[in-house]
C-alpha cells in the first residue's frame, strides 16, 4: 500500500498543487478544504501523515492539530503562509513535529515528509510502503539531501542500541535508568515511575539521542541532524519546543538547559 497523506488546506488552488506534486512522488493523497471535515476524514483512518494548513474556516490548523493529538501519534506536518513566529509556535506547542513556509518547494516538502515517515517508522518499528515514482519523476530529480540523510538514518538506527550500551546509565534488562526514569532501548517503550509515557515519535527519538549522551551538552544544531534529519539548517525553535514537550511528560528538571550551548540529560 503506498503511503497515504492527509491533506488539509483551504486554497484550492494550492490544494490540488500540493496533491498533484506528492501523487507525482507516489503519495497517496486524500484532501479536504476546511478543518472539520479534515478533522472527520481524519477520524475515518487509514493516513500515514498530515499536512495541515495553519489558517483554516471552521476549525483553524492548530485547533485541528490538538484535536488529532488527543487520540494519534501520526506525524503532523503544518504549512504556514508567512512562517511568522506566532504560527510556528503555535503549531509546535500544539504537538506537530515540524513545519514548512508557503510556498514550499515540492523538493523541500517530500524531504520533510520522508524524514517524518522514517521517525515514525523508528518509534513504531513498522513502516508503509516507500512511495515509488510516478511515470516522469526518476530518481535523478528526487532531493538528493533527503537521499543522503535516508542513508544517514540507516546507519544511525543500526548503531543505535550499542552507543546505548555504552553511555553509563544504569542498565537492567535491556532498558535505561535515568532514576525513575526507564528507557525500554529495544522495545522503544518509556516508563516513568513504572508507568507508560506516551511519546510521539520525534520526542521518543530526541529522548534516545539524549540517553545515548548522558551528561553532554547537544547544540541545536547536532539535534537537527541527528533527530530531524536536517542536511542544512533548520529551525532550531522545533529543537526548543520538543524539548518543552518532552519535560512536561517526563519532568522539566531531567533535561537541562546549557545557556548559549543546547540541552542535556542529567545521569
């Protein structure tokens, strides 16, 4: 089956650019022009990934966006048309896992959405079918930095577990102890207290890359590479409220912030 996008913006004109681009990708796209009947089609299932509009009728993007984050981990995708600060926050602390500025360039959209696709494929351990190109999209005109940071990924994922195993928290059974704070390494669960935390896949990555360096500081810049896949420079504002995402589950205190450097986990 290949992978199915949920599409939700009011232009359109832009609507029907944007799903002809990802069909051309080999994207499954299904779209709607309000954030209602996003919100249903939504609920009916079957969707990969959503690409979400931040200015909406009826019910706006970050609205739609908490609404889906009250029962799915499914990555969320916002686009906003000025990249003004506001929406970008807003989007972030509304629980999507990145964003994109209108007009987006359809190369910089696929490579944001691939590098989402391969998060959640790490968090839940399963993953779609990889879109294969439509008549007239070869390889060759494919974002070569989404290809390198795929590669990249790979080899991160595949190293994952023994840099684990060799960054001096305690270990019992396969899982990290950060005091009441476990990470179940192979099973990719989190328990805080003995209890299940549930993490979206970008807040479970950027937990797994901290625990893989306790103690040491990470500069916004290396936690774009290495959790977001980020070939060039990004936002590091995504870096800032994932962050804050992740302490309100498993306490603020845990993670700290290095001013003028980045974060750590405490040991």
């Amino acid at each position: 089956m290949p992978v199915t996008i949920l599409l939700v913006e009011d232009d359109e004109v832009i609507r029907r650019s944007v799903a002809m681009a990802l069909e051309r990708y080999g994207y499954r796209v299904t779209a709607a022009g309000d954030g209602l009947t996003g919100l249903e089609m939504f609920r009916e299932g079957g969707h990969d990934l959503l690409l979400l509009d931040v200015m909406l009728p009826g019910l706006d993007g970050i609205g739609l966006c908490r609404r889906i984050r009250e029962t799915s981990m499914d990555p969320i995708l916002m686009m906003s048309a000025r990249g003004d600060a506001l929406d970008v926050v807003s989007g972030l602390e509304a629980g999507a896992d990145d964003y994109v500025v209108k007009p987006v360039d359809t190369a910089v959209l696929v490579a944001r959405i691939r590098s989402l696709l391969r998060r959640a494929t790490f968090a839940t351990g399963s993953a779609p079918a990889a879109p294969a190109a439509a008549a007239g999209v070869s390889a060759a005109h494919r974002p070569d930095r989404a290809d390198q940071a795929h590669q990249a990924d790979q080899a991160h994922q595949t190293d994952r577990p023994d840099r684990l195993d060799r960054s001096g928290p305690r270990h019992q059974r396969g899982r990290l102890f950060f005091g009441d704070l476990a990470i179940d390494t192979g099973g990719l669960e989190v328990f805080l207290a003995g209890e299940p935390v549930a993490l979206a896949p970008t807040e479970l990555r950027l937990l797994l890359e901290f625990a893989a360096h306790p103690g040491i500081v990470l500069d916004r810049q290396t936690l774009l590479r290495d959790v977001w896949d980020y070939g060039w420079d990004g936002d590091s504002r995504v870096v800032d409220l994932c962050v804050q995402r992740l302490r309100k589950k498993i306490g603020a205190e845990r993670i700290e912030t290095v001013r003028g450097f980045g974060y750590k986990l405490r040991r």
